[in-house]
C-alpha cells in the first residue's frame, strides 16, 4: 500500500514495465557483471515494486510504476544511514542500479532479510516489547531534507475524505465498519498533534515485517520513508499482534507515547485496515484478509 493511493476504490495498480527474470539478468550484466552468474528468482510483486531474489543472500529490487521510482531513490539515499540507528535489520541498498537497456527506472541490489511476513507467520507475543523499542530506535529527528510524503504521517484530517468514503462503501459490502471503529477515527481525526516530527517507515503493515519462528527478523519496503506523525508507525502494533497483552508490551516500550498520540495511532490502524481491506476485495484476497484483522482488533481496544 503506498503513496499514490487511487481516488475511487481500485485494486492494485497495473504496472507499467514488464520486468520479468530475463530483464534483471541484463541489467545485472550492464551494470554489475560480478553478480549475473548468481541464481535469479522472481518472489513478489506489490504496488509498487517487483523483487528478485539473487542468490542465497541478495535480492533485486525495481520499480514497476513511473510513481514508484523515488521511492527507490528514497530508499538509496537514507537506508544506509538509518540500517546503523534502528534496532532490527533493514535491507539498506549494496549496489545501485540505473535506467538502462529500455528499464526506465532506477533500481537496487539489497541484502536478502531472512523470514516470512507477519501476516503468514505471526509475531511471538513475546516480540512486542522487541518492537516497541524498534519503533523508539526509529522515531528521532529526522533531517530538514527527509523525504516528503503527502499520505503519510500527515494529520489525519487530510485523510478524512477519502478514508470515510471507504468506509461508507464497505459498510455496505461487510460488518467490519461498527460503530466502535467509526467512533476510534472520530476521535484520531479530532486529536491534535502532540509530537514533533520524526523518521518513519510509514508503511508498516504485516507484508513489510518478517518474522521466523515467531521472532521478527527484519522490516523491509521503506520506499515512503518521511518525517512526520509517530503514530502512522505506532499503529502497527495493532496491525501485528493479535494478543492485548502484546499491545500493552510494545507500548511500554514506548515510554513517551502520550495518550493524544495512541488515539492517533488507532485511527492511522483503522486506515490501513480500511483501504487494505478495500482494495483487496478487488482482486488481493491476502491484502483484504490483513485488513479485516486489523478492524477486528482495533475494534477490541475500546
């Protein structure tokens, strides 16, 4: 789920550049021959990129929307900074790759995160203090020149309009909007803002966290890392754990969440379950399961 978020209810976008394996193994013997005898293999395709794996330990990552390319350079520029700070790995780019043979796109080469996503392998309870001091290990100043992002870690009230238009639509089509969630994005869109801006991921759902024998072994997909709102971040932990217990963990480990920040933090929980939710009625069955476990434990924590 990204940035370029569709006015109208959509699916996943379409890409715009076939990239399939034999497009990577020319680029790789353009640009970094030491690299294009390694084992290719296509793993996934998202909104907004496709990813290889090269190798045992490498992968290639490359955009399949004209709107997706800054996000590669966002992650080219501030990863290997950030990947020193933060407390849980982070696939900071190894080798940089450029438009060429027709690709129109810049591109990475990243390290390989060990791992499967949270939504097929769920987080140990136990993890969510591990988490919790992960989310306070990114939430720092971040520079003047960071990233912008229009979507993410704005205030919630710039999202109003469309969010409430999805949730009218699947109020109609299922039994997830209740009262209880209508009533926590009231109350996350009236609340101020409390805190300075900081670092964010800003895409934080279970997709883009991995995790091996119930322990979380990487965050990965930082293409709409910005400055902004800690508690589009902070919302994860919703997005996460099903158990309260482990709610109560990750933000004890987050000791300087004030209560203006956590009310703001459930409304960015019920729009990523919203539009997760939505688009994947259209034609993602696993984005649409993600978004109805998010609704559901949101809708327990009034």
């Amino acid at each position: 789920m990204k940035n370029a978020e569709p006015l109208v209810a959509t699916g996943t976008p379409v890409a715009e550049y076939a990239i399939d394996e034999s497009l990577v193994s020319r680029l790789l013997e353009d640009q970094h021959p030491d690299l294009a005898d390694l084992p290719l293999r296509r793993m996934d395709e998202g909104w907004d990129n496709v990813i290889f794996r090269l190798g045992e330990h490498l992968a290639v990552r490359l955009p399949r929307r004209a709107s997706s390319a800054n996000l590669i350079i966002h992650e080219q520029r501030w990863l290997p900074a950030l990947a020193k700070q933060v407390t849980l790995p982070l696939p900071a780019p190894c080798r940089v790759g450029k438009p060429a043979l027709g690709f129109p796109w810049p591109w990475s080469v990243v390290p390989w995160l060990k791992g499967e996503p949270a939504d097929q392998k769920v987080p140990s309870p136990a993890q969510a203090t591990l988490f919790g001091r992960f989310l306070r290990s990114l939430h720092i100043s971040a520079p003047a020149e960071a990233a912008v992002n229009k979507v993410r870690g704005v205030p919630l009230r710039e999202r109003a309009s469309l969010v409430e238009a999805r949730m009218n639509r699947l109020a109609a089509r299922t039994d997830l909007i209740t009262a209880d969630i209508s009533r926590i994005w009231r109350v996350a869109v009236e609340t101020p803002l409390d805190r300075s801006p900081t670092w964010l991921h800003g895409d934080l759902h279970p997709r883009n966290v991995l995790v091996e024998q119930g322990v979380i072994t990487g965050i990965i997909d930082w293409g709409d890392i910005t400055a902004g709102d800690c508690a589009t971040d902070l919302a994860s932990i919703w997005m996460l754990f099903p158990d309260p217990g482990a709610w109560r963990a990750a933000l004890a480990a987050y000791p300087d969440a004030s209560e203006l920040t956590v009310r703001r933090a459930k409304g960015w929980a019920v729009l990523f379950g919203v539009v997760l939710l939505e688009t994947g009625l259209s034609d993602n069955p696993r984005n649409a399961r993600i978004g109805e476990h998010i609704l559901r434990r949101v809708a327990r924590t009034t």
